[in-house]
C-alpha cells in the first residue's frame, strides 16, 4: 500500500540532502554506502529499488 511522507530538503556542505524517514530506511533494509539511482521525469522524482524498465523514459 503506498504511504506518502513529507520530507526536507537540507544543505550538507555544496549539496542538497533529502533524508529518508526510517520506517522507509528500515523497510527497504537500507544501510549507509548504498547508492540509489534518481529518475527525474517531468512529473515527479522517482527512486527505483527493482531494475526499471526504461523504454518509457527520455533519453
């Protein structure tokens, strides 16, 4: 079932952090070191956790 959060977007020296809420971390059995991709597209931001299916997407 979807859950929804509200997050913020923070500065860590010349970046911009946005930090998971842990039910999410925990959930996902996320640890420091993993590296997640980001796909942009013009509706949203999206953090896949499976191999995604980019045929849809902008190149």
């Amino acid at each position: 079932m979807p859950t929804k959060y509200t997050v913020t977007v923070t500065a860590l020296g010349t970046s911009s952090v946005i930090v998971l809420p842990k039910p999410v971390v925990d959930g996902f059995n996320l640890e420091k070191g993993h590296k997640l991709e980001l796909i942009v597209k013009d509706d949203g931001i999206f953090i896949p956790l499976e191999e995604p299916d980019f045929s849809n997407f902008r190149k």
